[in-house]
C-alpha cells in the first residue's frame, strides 16, 4: 500500500531518482560486467574470441526479447492494475507470466541445442569465428531453461515500486560473473565455455533471488496456484503491450544477421570483432538510459491508471532530461578517449586503430538517442501496442537496415558506410519519435481534461 501510495503522490523528483537509481546502477553495473567479461575473453583469448561472441549475442538477445516481452507487458499490466485497485488481477497477471517464461525457456533450450550450426551460419559465423561461437553458445542455451525468470521477475518487481530489490538481483548476478569469468578464463583456463558457464551460473543466482522475494511475505503480490491458471485475456494484453519490446530485440537481431554478413564482407573477421567491442561500449551508454525508463514506467503506468495526467507528462519530461544529460557526458568520454577505451580490451594494433576510427563515427548521435528510448517506454507504459511497436521498429527496420544496405555500396564507401549508418538512424528514429510523443501528449491531455470536467 505504501509503494502505491508514492507511486501517485511524492514529489516526482524524488520518486523518479528512488526509482531509476537504483534501475541506472544496476544497469551501469551490469553493462559493466559486459566491458569486463569481453575484456577477459579478448585478453585471455584473443580477438577472434570476440569475434564469436560477437556472432552468438544477437541470440543471447533474442532470448532475452522473449523474456522481456512477458515481463515488460506483464509489468505493464500490473502497474495499471494496481493503480486501479485490482490486486487479485495484478496476481493473476504475475501467475500467468511466470507459467509463460518457464515453457517458453524450455522451448528455447532445445530447439536452439538441435539447430545451432546453421542457426550461427545465420547470423554471420565464418569458418574462423564458428567454434568459438559455437562453444559458447551451446552452454548459454542451457541457462535460458530459467533465466527468463529473472528477467520477468525483475520487470515485475519494479512494476510494484521496489527498485531496490531488482537492483539486487541484477548485482548479485553481474558480480557473481565478473568473479567466475576471471577464475574460468585464466586460472582454470576453459576458454570461452568458461564465461559463458560463468554467466548462467550468476544467471541463477538472480533467478533464485528473484523467486525468493515474489514468493515471499514482503511484495505486494500475493500468489496462489489458481493464479497459474492460464487466462487468455490477460495472456493476450501481455504479449500485445510487450510485444514492441520483443520486436525491438528480434528486429536487433535481424539487423545483427545483415551488418554481422556486411561486416565480413568489407571488412572480415577483424571488422567483425572490432563491432563486438563498440556494441560492448553501446550498451554501456545505453544501459543507464534503460535505467531510468525502468523507473518511469511504473509511474506512469500507475498515475495513468489512476488519471493523473499532470504526473504522466511530468514524470516523461523528467525522463528526457535525464536520459540527455547522462548520454551526452558518456559520449563525450567516448569521443575524447576512444584509444584508452579500445586498448582496454585487447592490445593488438589493428584492433585499436580500426576500433576508434569506428567508435568515433558510431557514438555521435547518441547523446539524442534518449529522447527515442523514453517514447518507446511512454506507449508501452500506457499499455498502447502499435505506437510502441512502430517507435520500437523504428531505429532497425525503416531506417537501419535500408540505410546498411545502400550506404556501403554507394560511392565506394564500404566499411564507412556501414559505420556512418549508426549516427543517422539515431537521428532519424528521434526524430520520428518526438512526432508521435507530441501527438499522443496532447491526447492523453485531452483525455485527463475530459474525465475530470
């Protein structure tokens, strides 16, 4: 009741900080352990290493794009739920995704185990970069039996206001990896099966975390084996409203399959691991950025449920304040220091001098980039599937991938053009994205205005 009541009354400052921060160090810390983990595999292994691991991580997020789909739309559900004081439906909710991540996961497992050779082929492995690609990936797979439940679990949790319980969960597993990828790599020197044995052992760290406080005495929800029960209108409302999320990752995952193929051919196996290290330094700008829209959703969700639309609007302006300042310093760092950056993760020259060519070109337009995540997690939060799907799909599909194709081939930019690619997307997608947020601004206004006349 107390988390409920700060969802629709504190100072939004203060409710928006309690919220993110907690989101936003998780996060950072996670992208951290993502910097470290790549930096003791090309260390440790070498660059080729990367390079593998660069092929089988658009998979890792695919499985992570189901998990969130349920855990993004059920976490959307609940916050509406609670903030219209239905808690047993908010229960339901919570039964009905956990039922869904665990046999989706097993789906997952299996069918990934049967096809991973061609599945890799897919996505880029060439001759040189398949075994290690394939190593690794074999044993992820593995984890994704249960891993789903952390990543929905999580969702759940900050849907109910306890960002701090979620950050835990995500510190115990990204600090449990950093320590077990450093013992599996060097002093027991299993090669890059150990990070990836690493990882789903701290994956189940969070897992048991997650599943000891959801069933506990101390969260909101209260969940009984009726709640199990599958419900095909709460079922459908989850998959509708978190499918944008979904689509967001499987269209990453597509654009991974042409720019890893791209990538061999302009550049090969080199162009392809110097991409794995900038994507390991992306997703540490972007990952406090997810941060703070984590901690926004729940209000939103919330206040929205309970028509209070002055707190919506002003939770999102917040949100876009935030999320600008924090991408343009990191940017600038990245932008001033590309060779310290680069150099930390395998001291091989090509690398680094290919790398901060390539780093400068790609990071330039993210300090906007922002803007486009919050409208993404603003139509999600308000439970709204087809706004959210188009800004989600916007970055990847009507403008990435079209731009990837034709750019290296015109005017004999090859590997440029691939890099230039990144900064325009960025300014394009934003830019779509502050005409679709205008508009449904102004609509929900509209609509706060009418309910309280």
């Amino acid at each position: 009741m107390e988390r409920n009541h700060r969802l629709g009354n504190e100072k939004m400052t203060k409710l928006l900080m309690n919220l993110s921060l907690p989101a936003t160090v998780a996060m950072l810390v996670n992208a951290f352990y993502n910097i470290v983990d790549t930096i003791f595999i090309g260390r440790g292994i070498g660059y080729l290493a990367i390079g593998g691991l660069t092929i089988a991580f658009p998979i890792q997020m695919m499985i992570m794009a189901i998990a969130q789909m349920i855990g993004i739309g059920a976490a959307s559900v609940v916050s509406r739920s609670l903030g219209s004081g239905n808690k047993d439906r908010a229960n339901h909710v919570v039964g009905n995704s956990f039922l869904s991540v665990g046999i989706l996961g097993i789906l997952i497992c299996v069918s990934g185990l049967i096809a991973i050779e061609p599945l890799l082929r897919i996505f880029g492995a060439t001759d040189i970069l398949l075994p290690y690609s394939k190593e690794y990936l074999q044993v992820i797979l593995i984890g994704s039996i249960y891993f789903p439940f952390a990543v929905c679990g999580n969702n759940l949790i900050r849907a109910e206001g306890n960002a701090k319980t979620a950050m835990f969960s995500m510190l115990i597993g990204a600090i449990a990896n950093i320590i077990l990828d450093y013992l599996f790599i060097f002093p027991l020197n299993m090669g890059i099966a150990g990070a990836a044995l690493a990882t789903i052992l701290s994956q189940l760290l969070s897992v048991i975390y997650v599943l000891v406080y959801i069933l506990g005495k101390q969260t909101t929800f209260k969940i009984k084996l009726y709640h199990l029960k599958p419900d095909k209108k709460i079922l459908y409302e989850i998959v509708t409203v978190g499918f944008a999320s979904f689509a967001r990752q499987v269209a990453g995952s597509i654009m991974a399959i042409i720019l890893n193929h791209s990538l061999a051919l302009y550049g090969g196996e080199l162009a392809i691991s110097v991409y794995g290290v900038i994507q390991r330094i992306i997703m540490f700008l972007f990952m406090p950025m997810f941060g703070i829209v984590q901690g926004m959703q729940p209000i939103v969700g919330y206040n929205y449920g309970a028509n209070k639309i002055n707190r919506v609007k002003e939770v999102v302006k917040l949100s876009i304040i935030a999320t600008t300042l924090f991408a343009s310093v990191s940017t600038l760092f990245g932008e001033l220091f590309p060779n310290f950056i680069i150099g930390m993760f395998d001291n091989d020259p090509n690398l680094i001098k290919n790398g901060v060519f390539a780093l400068k070109i790609v990071i330039a337009m993210v300090p906007i980039i922002g803007i486009q995540i919050v409208g993404a997690a603003l139509f999600q939060s308000l439970g709204k599937a087809i706004p959210s799907l188009l800004l989600t799909l916007s970055r990847q599909v009507l403008f990435f991938i079209p731009l990837l194709l034709v750019l290296p081939r015109i005017y004999g930019l090859g590997l440029l053009g691939i890099w230039i690619t990144f900064p325009l997307a960025d300014f394009l997608s934003t830019i779509f994205t502050v005409v679709l947020m205008r508009k449904e601004m102004k609509l929900i206004e509209k609509q706060g205005s009418e309910a309280t006349s």
